[in-house]
C-alpha cells in the first residue's frame, strides 16, 4: 500500500485526484499507476484501469487470477466491474469512498453472489493516511 500511496502523490503532484494503484502478481509489481483521466483526456483512466490495462499486457492474458490490487481508495462502480471481468483474486484498499463506492460503501460489486466471480476484499490498509491525501487535496480545491 505504501507503493499505492507513493503513486498517488505522483497523481497529485500532476494535477489529478491522488489515488493510487499497484498490481502484484506472483509476488512481483506487475504495474504502478494513478488516477490519470485529465491528463489523458479519458474517464475511464482511473489507477485501478490503468493497472489492469498494464498487467494483461505484460501477461499477455485479460484474466489476472491470482492478482491482488492495492489501491489507496475503494474502487467506483467500472473499476470494481472490470476487477471481476479480469478475475483478480484480491482486492486490498485504503479508505472508503462514501460516494461512489462500489466495494462496501454503495455497492458490493467485487464479492457479489450475483456475479460468476468474487474477490477477496481487505479494507483499512493504511486508511487515515490515504483518506487525509485525498481530504487534504480536495479541500485545497475548494
């Protein structure tokens, strides 16, 4: 998580909201990213996207089995979606995101029995720091 978080403030440091993400698979960093959609002109280019994107091309493969995902915020409902559509096999984030959640704060995309695959979720890791990064950076905005 403290990779997530470095990430983050690169994102931050470019202009954009700081959330970051980093993709291990095998025990290896198979990407590090952050939220990306200004400089990319793209809403889809969140950390989590951006990771998934990097890790199926460095596998060659679109399925992650065996991935785990750490981001310093709870992924929105399209990261969340893809997190299955990719089969990653866990998920390990911050600090809720009370709006847009889609892991436990609105929805509970990721380890619904609706959906063919179910990832295993940790919450908290070192959810203050990630939630004061991104309280302090939307309160210098306003």
């Amino acid at each position: 998580m403290r990779e997530a978080l470095a990430e983050a403030r690169r994102g931050e440091a470019a202009g954009e909201a700081p959330v970051g993400a980093v993709l291990v698979i095998d025990g290896e960093i198979a990407a590090r990213t952050h939220n990306s959609p200004v400089a990319a002109c793209d809403p889809t280019a969140h950390a989590e996207m951006l990771a998934l994107r990097e890790g199926a091309r460095k596998t060659g493969n679109y399925r992650l089995g065996g991935a785990t995902l750490y981001v310093t915020m709870e992924p929105c409902a399209m990261c969340a979606g893809a997190l299955v559509n990719a089969r990653v096999a866990r998920l390990v984030f911050g600090c809720r995101d009370l709006r847009f959640g889609a892991v436990r704060s609105k929805f509970r995309i990721a380890d619904s029995d609706l959906l063919n695959h179910r990832l295993e979720i940790v919450e908290g890791v070192l959810g203050a720091e990630c939630a004061e990064l991104l309280r302090a950076f939307f309160q210098q905005r306003r």
